[in-house]
C-alpha cells in the first residue's frame, strides 16, 4: 500500500508516462526504446552545459542528468546547428577539426566519427566546410550518436524549421 504522500508523485509519474504525442516531443520520460538523443529532443547529444539554449529545460528540472534536454525537437537541432556554426566561425571548418572537438578522443573514437561523417556526406575531412555544408554535416553527426539504423534522423524540414526559430 502507498502512504498518502506518495501518491501524488505517483500519479504525476504515471502521468507523463502515458502521455501521447509525436515521438519527437516525448521527454526522457517517452519511449525508452528509442536512443537517449531522441528521447531527450537532443539529436546532438549535446552535454549539460552553461549556454543559454533557445529551449532548453532548465538543468534542475533535467531528468537525464548528463545531457541537455529540450522542450521540443526544433529545439534540440537549432543548438547543434549553433554549436557547429560556431565551430566553424571560430577556425574549427572541417569535418575533421570539427568532430576533433565535439567528440575529443577522451571520450570516442574519434578518427572512427570522421569518417563516418565524410564518407556518409561525401566531403573530405579536411576540406574547408560552407553553409550549405551544414545540414548534411550535422545530419551525419546526429546519425552517428542516436544509430544508424534510424534512417533520417534530421529531416531538411526539421533542420529549416530549427533554423528559423
């Protein structure tokens, strides 16, 4: 039997765990089958951090507590284009330097990521990077950290989408 003060915390799990919607706007509450970067509207399995992204939920309401989450999904691609964005302004513009400092060796293979980003894109690893470069970079990169097997993770749609809010 539950004591009385548990049960509304009970509820309010059960709650959200039952609750319906696009599988893009599920928290870390959603579908645990799913990859954690989706369940986090994080396609970018971008780590708590002090940046003030457009969106995000704020860290003592986080439940995942290593990666950020965000409110919806357009959230979550509109701070991997900024970060990538800003990679690329600051001298990091290549797919190389890039994944060299999104995913240091300390924690991933790193030599292993750039490949799969320039060979799933076409573009060499050390060839400089443009605009139009982005979307198929970060759609790789997204592929990469929520599985393969995943199809298109990053629609055109959702990137343009993300990128006008």
């Amino acid at each position: 039997m539950l004591k009385k003060e548990y049960i509304l915390p009970a509820i309010i799990v059960l709650f959200l765990l039952t609750q319906k919607g696009s599988e893009r706007d599920k928290s870390f509450f959603g579908d645990m089958s799913k990859p954690r970067g989706i369940r986090n509207n994080n396609p970018g399995n971008l780590k708590i951090s002090s940046s003030d992204w457009r969106g995000k939920i704020p860290v003592q309401n986080n439940t995942d507590g290593v990666f950020e989450q965000f409110q919806n999904w357009y959230y979550g691609v509109r701070a991997m284009w900024r970060l990538i964005s800003n990679y690329i302004q600051s001298g990091n513009n290549t797919i190389a330097k890039i994944v060299s400092r999104y995913a240091p060796t300390s924690e991933n293979n790193t030599n292993t990521y750039i490949n799969y980003v320039s060979s799933f894109t076409g573009i060499n690893p050390n060839e400089n990077l443009s605009g139009r470069d982005l979307y198929p970079v970060i759609d790789a990169m997204a592929r990469l950290e929520n599985g393969t097997q995943l199809g298109e993770v990053i629609s055109r749609a959702d990137y343009e989408k993300a990128m006008q809010i």
